[in-house]
C-alpha cells in the first residue's frame, strides 16, 4: 500500500520538476512573443511578461518589410528567402551524399575504409573557425565568394561528416545478406541502393535533414563571412537589423523579426519532433 501510494506521489513531483525546467526553458521565447505584438508605449509603461494592452502587427510587417539592415531598408523579406535558397539545396545535397557515404562504408566495404570513415569522422570536430581561411581560397579559387552557390557548397561540405556519420551508423544494421543476395542475382551498386537500402532509410533521412536544416538555417558565421550584401543569409540580416538600429530603439521590431528568422525551425520540430525521435532510435538495437 505503501509503495502504491509513492508511486503517485513521485509522478507528480517528476511531473512538477519537468514543467518547472519547461516553463523556464519557454520563458525567453514567450518574452519575444509578447513584445512583438506591443507597442512601444505599452513596452515603456509594462514589464516583460505584461500581456499587450493592444495586440498590434505593425513591428511584424515592419520587421518583415521595411526595417533598416545597415545600409537597406527592405526588413528581413530578401535574406528569409536567401535563407531558403541555402539552406534547402545544402540539405538535400549533403544528406544525399551522405546515404551513399554511408551505404558505401558498410555495404561496399573497400581497404582502407574504415581508415576512411576514421578521417572523414574527424570533420565533425573541426571548428568553423578552422576552415574559414581554406574555405575562402577554395571559393575564389572556384568563383563562388560572395554568392549563394558558395554558401550552399560550404555547407555541403561541413556537413557530410555528420550525415555520413549518421546514415553509416543506421546501415550497420541492416542485414549485408540482403545486399550479398542482391549482388548473386545479378543487381549492382546503384540498382541495389534503389531498391533494398532507400526502402528502409525513411527514419535516418527524416532526423539527417531536420539536424541539418537546423544547424543550416541558424549558421551565422559562415554566413558573414562568405556573403555579400544581396546574398546574406537571414541570421546576418537580423544581426545587422539589431544592430544598425537609429533613434528610438525598437524592441517590438527587433524580437519580431527574430521570431521571423526562428519560425521554420521551430516549425520543423513541432512538426517532425516525434519523427525525429523515432529516427534516432530505429536500428539502435541490433538482433
């Protein structure tokens, strides 16, 4: 009785801990929220967890249209969408790239594959701050400085270490009798990869392209350092729109155009969290 009593009792404090650490957690992002939808007199006259006297839009259609960064008065419209023309052909190149990666490593295994896959594991401790003077003289020696073709190469390379690491992990689970099988009746590299590996890829894809849009999207200095003006991906916009900032300073404008910049990715993952979880756990167990 004892026992089925504190097991309850336990619950609930698990319970209030939890919701305590989430209210915490949230309490930045609320904060931005409200702020975004006061005015300027209602932020002066309140505090920061006040409720809007008036809810009003005019920060976000300012923030998205019209607020200076630097030198341009165009809000954050231009760069969002910069943003996208990166960070979609990244993802997609680079987790492309690391399936095959990670299908050769385990399912085609050649000498000195694992020295390989050793060496190639090491870009996942590289720094940004490592590569950034190599990378530069790569990209003019190719002709991409300071365009987004250059951004997304960039991070098509930074990024196929981690989704090599990735999909060569979840592809050590599969069954290679499937794959031997397939190569006695006759099927190669490519016909193989279509039909028996991409069939059962569907949980690593789903948590490779939500980590590498995210870690995409919110890059910052690679952005900065690799664009130019017309090319800036969203993070530097907002960075420049805070501040560049003249005269009265604007909070309403400046947390709305952050929520702006912080809403696909917080879209991603409410939409595709619980796949996120899935995927990293499928094929964790081996039998």
């Amino acid at each position: 009785m004892v026992k089925a009593a504190a097991n309850p009792v336990a619950r609930g404090l698990l319970y209030g801990v939890l919701g305590l650490a989430m209210l915490f957690y949230l309490l930045p992002l609320l904060v931005m929220v409200l702020t975004s939808f006061k005015s300027m007199a209602d932020i002066r006259g309140g505090n920061l967890l006040a409720l809007p006297e008036v809810w009003v839009l005019e920060a976000w259609a300012k923030a998205w249209g019209s607020a200076c960064t630097g030198v341009s008065c165009e809000g954050v419209k231009p760069y969002f969408w910069n943003s996208f023309a990166i960070t979609v052909p990244a993802v997609l190149i680079s987790t492309l790239l690391g399936s095959l990666n990670g299908y050769v490593l385990t399912k085609w295994r050649f000498r000195g594959s694992e020295f390989f896959f050793g060496a190639m594991l090491l870009g996942c401790f590289i720094p940004f701050q490592v590569v950034i003077l190599p990378m530069a003289q790569t990209l003019g020696w190719l002709g991409l400085a300071n365009t987004i073709p250059g951004l997304v190469f960039v991070h098509v390379v930074y990024g196929m270490a981690f989704t090599t690491l990735f999909f060569r992990n979840f592809y050590v689970a599969v069954p290679t009798e499937l794959v031997s099988a397939a190569r006695i009746d006759g099927a190669g590299f490519f016909r193989i990869y279509w039909r028996i590996i991409l069939p059962v890829s569907a949980p690593i894809f789903v948590v490779t392209v939500i980590w590498q849009f995210t870690q995409v999207w919110n890059d910052f200095l690679f952005g900065v350092v690799y664009s130019g003006g017309n090319t800036q991906p969203v993070t530097v916009a907002l960075n420049n729109l805070v501040n560049s900032s003249t005269g009265v300073k604007e909070y309403n404008v400046d947390m709305a155009a952050a929520m702006i910049a912080a809403l696909p990715t917080l879209l991603v993952y409410v939409l595709a969290g619980k796949y996120f979880v899935r995927g990293l756990t499928a094929g964790a167990v081996k039998g």
